[in-house]
C-alpha cells in the first residue's frame, strides 16, 4: 500500500470503527501502545505532528548510530590484530590513558586492548544494549553487554555483564573517548 493509499484506508477503518469513535490522532496513538515502529510511519504519513518529529529524530538516530559501530569496528580490531584500526577508533588522550604511555604506538595501545576486551566476541553472547544514551550534544554512551542466553527484553532492572564505551562526535565520526562506568 503505497503512502497516498494509507490516510484513506485508515479513515476506512476508523469509519467502520465508530465505537468508540476516534479521530486518525487517536487511532494512531491507540497503535502505538501495541506497535510503535508502526505508528511513527502511519502518523508520519498521516501528517500527525508528534509523529513527524519522532520519525525526524529516528532518522538522525539512524544516521548517527554508528557509536555501536565504532565499538563493533573496535572488537573486531581486536580479533583480527589489527592494531592501526583499534588505534584509529580511539581519542589520542585514551590512548595514553590506557597504555600509560605519553606517546602510545598502535601496536602498544592493541596490546591493552586486547587484554581488556580479548574474550569479548559478539558470537559468544555479546551484544549492545540497545537504548540510547545520550550524554550531551555529540556524545553517547555505549553499553556492550553479555547475555549469554541470546538477545533479551529488560522490563526492570538486571544486573548484566558489561563494558561501557563514551564516544565524542568528533570531525562527523565517532571516537571513543572514555572508558568504564556509565
């Protein structure tokens, strides 16, 4: 059903509906308690306001979720050896922080690394946590979490395994700048 075919069929259904009776806004809102993915792209299409800006911000979400990325390039870096690539995806001054080394070479900086994050591998249980943690403009923290049992919804707090990243929008790439505690 293309977009132009949506604002009718949903006043279709909502005509049909008429008990309650609800206007598009409504039914809309009513349908994001059950799917709300699908709600931001009806209320979109539907020109509902709230439902634009949310579709605005999960596309700049979507274009700047690459601070899982970068945390993703750093581990595979890592387990691949390549010690230019795990350099490149860190802030110099972590870098120096990490190795206690005022002028770390990649290799050195791989080392710490390793030993740090070696055994972390997104086959064996490892995977991000998922909602957004934003510290300010242009920076975000990323949780990598262990779960052995397989992706998992948290409805309450759970104590989890996990290693924490803060990346800095630096140059339109992220760089991670921080390591440790949320």
């Amino acid at each position: 059903m293309t977009g132009s075919a949506i604002a009718p069929a949903v006043d279709r259904i909502l005509e049909r509906l008429k008990s309650p009776s609800l206007t598009r806004e409504e039914w809309v809102d009513r349908f994001a308690e059950r799917c709300p993915y699908a709600a931001i792209e009806f209320g979109t299409i539907l020109q509902i306001e709230p439902y634009l800006k949310l579709a605005e911000e999960a596309t700049l979400a979507s274009a700047n979720w690459r601070p899982q990325e970068t945390v993703r390039r750093l581990i595979q870096a890592i387990a691949d050896r390549n010690a230019a690539d795990a350099f490149a995806l860190m802030d110099p001054q972590l870098a120096r922080d990490v190795t206690g080394v005022d002028s770390p070479s990649p290799d050195q900086l791989l080392e710490q690394a390793t030993r740090m994050y070696g055994g972390v591998t997104f086959d064996a249980g490892w995977g991000f946590a998922t909602a957004r943690r934003e510290r300010g403009p242009g920076v975000e923290v990323v949780k990598l979490v262990h779960n052995p049992g397989g992706p998992a919804i948290a409805w309450e707090p759970t104590v989890v395994v996990a290693h924490v990243f803060t990346l800095r929008l630096i140059d339109d790439e992220w760089m991670i700048v921080r390591l440790g505690d949320d």
